[in-house]
C-alpha cells in the first residue's frame, strides 16, 4: 500500500484558504488581542492613577514655589 503524498500537499495548501479554518483563527484572535489589551488596562489603572496623582503633587509643589518666589519679589520691591 503506497501512500501518495501529492494529496498530503494539496490539502496542506488548499486547508488555510478554508473558512472552516479561517473563520475560527481569525475570531479566536481578535478575542485574545481584545481580552489582552482590556487585560492591560486593568492591570495598570492602578499605577497610572498612583502616577497621576504622583504628578499633580509635584506641579502643585512647583506651582507654590513659583508664588513663593513671586511674593518674595514683589516683598523686595516694596
């Protein structure tokens, strides 16, 4: 019993152009690339508002000074 192998190959090249395969892979896919970017956002809100709040406490410690100085200027002026 002989087993051709030309068939093996048509089948290897005509099988991804299916869309019994097709359709799956590329839902499957979106719904990693969906549940993996939704995954991300969750995991680093935290973070980004730890950042942010990080962030305004500087500027509103830069803004102080700046008026700090302001009123030590206008003080030297008078």
């Amino acid at each position: 019993m002989k087993t051709s192998i030309l068939p093996i190959y048509i089948l290897c090249l005509m099988a991804p152009a299916c869309s019994l395969v097709t359709v799956p892979v590329k839902t499957a896919g979106k719904i990693v690339t969906t549940t993996v970017s939704t995954t991300g956002k969750v995991v680093t809100a935290p973070f980004d508002a730890v950042g942010r709040s990080k962030e305004k406490k500087e500027a509103k410690k830069e803004q102080e000074k700046e008026l700090k100085a302001e009123r030590e200027a206008a003080s030297e002026t008078r």
